[in-house]
C-alpha cells in the first residue's frame, strides 16, 4: 500500500486509514508498528463513516472516487495484482 501511494499520490491518490470498532490507542499503536506515517488515519467512533462507505468490519479496503462514489471494495488478503489496477482507473 505504501508503495502504490508513492507513485500515485502524485496523480491525486490520497490514502485515508479507517478505525472503527477499536480504540484511538490500537489504532495509534498500528500506526506505529506499520510506519504509516505519510497518509491519515481516522477513528470513526460511532461508525457513521464507515456505515456511508459500506465498510462492516474492520479488516478491508474500499476505493472510492473523486465523485465520493465507491468503485470498488476489497476484503483482507488483496494483493497487489487486484488492487493496482481498480486505482489506476481511479486516478487517471
């Protein structure tokens, strides 16, 4: 993910972590331990966020586009090869 943000970050890929159903120290912690220190992390404490992007638990990743219209969701265990290419279509 780090990776992928750094080489299209410049094309307007903005990453934004979403924790909900955990506290603001886990997600503190998690920051630190993955060294995500180059995108927002965000607590969605009473998970009107998360119910907006359709996100019910807590390990995934959604896309959503410059229209705030979701493109496409992820659940854990992606890899690369899925993701790349939905956020090229996402930041052309």
């Amino acid at each position: 993910m780090k990776r992928i943000h750094s080489q299209y970050q410049e094309k307007g890929l903005i990453i934004i972590g979403l924790g909900f159903q955990d506290t603001k120290d886990n997600l503190i912690k998690y920051a630190k331990e993955m060294k995500i220190d180059d995108w927002a992390l965000v607590l969605d404490v009473d998970g009107h966020v998360s119910a907006k992007y359709g996100v019910v638990y807590g390990a995934g990743t959604v896309l959503i586009n410059r229209d705030e219209i979701v493109t496409k969701r992820f659940i854990a265990g992606f890899g690369e090869n899925e993701f790349l290419p939905e956020v090229e279509k996402i930041v052309k």
